[in-house]
C-alpha cells in the first residue's frame, strides 16, 4: 500500500482484505464521455456488471483533493454532473491534489491510482493511443506509458477509434506491453469490431489472462496487460458511419483548432451528437461488456 491517503469504501477496502476480486473503473468517462444527465446512472450499471460476476467494482476520482477508491452517491454525482471537474492523468494528479480540486480520472491515472490501492484489474472503454497527425503534434496519451510502468491489466474495447490504430500498437510494442485479442485474432475498433490491424495475441478466457498476469509477476515484469474486448456484433455501429463522422469530426478538429487532451472529449461528444445517439448506445454496450469481463478475470 502507498503512504498516499486513500479513501476506501467499506466495499472495496473488505474485498482488499478478504482476497475478493475487485475491477477498478475510470471516471473522466462518466464526466467528459457520457451526457451528463445519465452519466451516473450509467456509472452504476457499469458497477452492477461488474458485481453481477461476484466482483467488486472500484470507481476511481479525486474529490475535492483526496483520492476515492469506490464512490458513495454524493461524490458520484459530484464528479458525473459537476461542471468544474478536472479531466486528470497522472501527471496532474499532483495539482489537482494539492488545490482540493475534482478529477475525473483517465485510463492512466486509474490504473495508476488501482496499482497504490493494490487493485490488479481495470476495465474501461477505449484505450488511449497516438492521436492522428501525430508525427506533426507529437500528440500520444499517457496511457501507454504509463501501461509501460503499472502491472495493472487493463480490458477495454481496443484503442479509440479516433486515434491512429496502427502507430499505437507499434508503440505498445516497443514499451513491451502485451496485447491480446479476446476470442478473436483481431485487434478491436471500439465503436466497430474490427479496427483493421491484427491482434499481437490471443486469449480464450478469463483464466488464461489470469495465468498471464501470474507469469508477468513471477518473471518480474512491470508492463500492464491489455485485453481487447471486441464489441458485440449485434451493438456495433455500422462501418460506413462511423467511417463518414470519423472524417467530418476530424475535419471539424482542424477547423476549430482543438488540440491536446480536450481533441478526444470533443471527437466523442461530436460522434454522440452526429450519429443520433448511435455512438453513445455502443459505448455503453461495450463499457458493460468490459466491466463484465474484467469481473471474471479478478474472480480468476
């Protein structure tokens, strides 16, 4: 455990104790990737998948300063409605902290933050990648370095996207991270199936991503684990759209001159409101599904 004050709930902080599984689950979707009028209903299905396995879930943010492991209603609605919360990496962790801010946590700081709390599993939905352009921007999440540093194995639907697919798995490849495809000798697109490259590897259940994790740490290992979770056939957006509003948003993008961490908020948010609610409706199917998932391999 980290001398890093950490607010448990009862709920997580028993199932620590008692060896119970527990999945760690981000925050900045809830606030920065979901309506704000269902983005705490939603936070709670997601929760409810991941108990309906006999897991724990751990929703994770900074709350007025202090870091919450397993969110109460109050600070639920306070990160999934507020207006003045803070979309944070690891990097702002520090400052956030130290003004008594809210954050809603990205893929790197909860994976970042679930390492301290001694949480092994996280699911989430799009991983961060290399955005688009980048050879100009420099512009890559801090997700994967930080999946280069934190033995946390993250289940997520692919990289977003909105990113450039094939540039991420090269760097995940160089930082060493594992990747597999679940089920599927495919890399997952997040709102689509098939994002168009091949998955590194291949898993057939939640025991085998276990009986990974359990070699990574005995080999001494420090990379996390990513598990793509393709996205149900039944639920997937359909190819052409996403195709056709994937090129508008990137249009609008360099029209308004978005750039940073605020290009991939705007990207989802403009996909929501473009595609009628279709881009939304698979972001929460996938979520689930991930939450599910991510259930059964801390069981396993």
């Amino acid at each position: 455990m980290s001398s890093v004050p950490l607010q448990m709930s009862e709920e997580v902080s028993d199932a620590i104790a008692s060896g119970v599984g527990v999945v760690a689950l981000e925050s900045t979707l809830i606030s920065h990737g979901l309506p704000k009028d269902s983005s705490a209903a939603t936070a709670r299905k997601i929760e409810a998948a991941v108990r309906a396995t006999g897991a724990v879930p751990a929703t994770i943010a900074v709350v007025d300063g202090a870091v919450r492991v397993g969110l109460p209603e109050e600070a639920l609605g306070q990160v999934a409605e507020g207006d003045d919360v803070v979309k944070t990496s690891v990097r702002d962790l520090p400052l956030i902290m130290a003004r008594g801010l809210t954050g809603a946590t990205t893929v790197a700081a909860t994976s970042y933050l679930a390492r301290l709390a001694g949480i092994k599993v996280f699911a989430t939905g799009g991983l961060g990648g290399v955005h688009r352009g980048a050879r100009e921007s420099w512009d890559e999440s801090a997700d994967l370095v930080t999946l280069s540093q934190v033995p946390v194995t993250v289940v997520c639907a692919g990289v977003k996207s909105i990113l450039d697919v094939p540039a991420t798995l090269e760097r995940l490849e160089s930082l060493a991270v594992p990747v597999v495809g679940y089920r599927t000798d495919r890399f997952a697109g997040f709102y689509v199936r098939d994002s168009g490259a091949d998955a590194p590897g291949r898993v057939e259940s939640a025991a085998e991503v276990a009986a990974m994790m359990r070699y990574r740490d005995a080999l001494g290992l420090t990379q996390g684990i990513v598990v793509a979770n393709p996205i149900e056939p039944d639920v997937e957006m359909d190819p052409a759209l996403h195709e056709s509003t994937l090129a508008a948003g990137l249009e609008e993008v360099r029209r308004r001159g978005i750039t940073g961490k605020d290009v991939t908020p705007f990207l989802l948010g403009f996909f929501h409101e473009q595609t009628a609610g279709a881009s939304l409706d698979a972001n929460v199917a996938l979520v689930l599904a991930n939450a599910a998932l991510a259930g059964r391999i801390a069981l396993a």
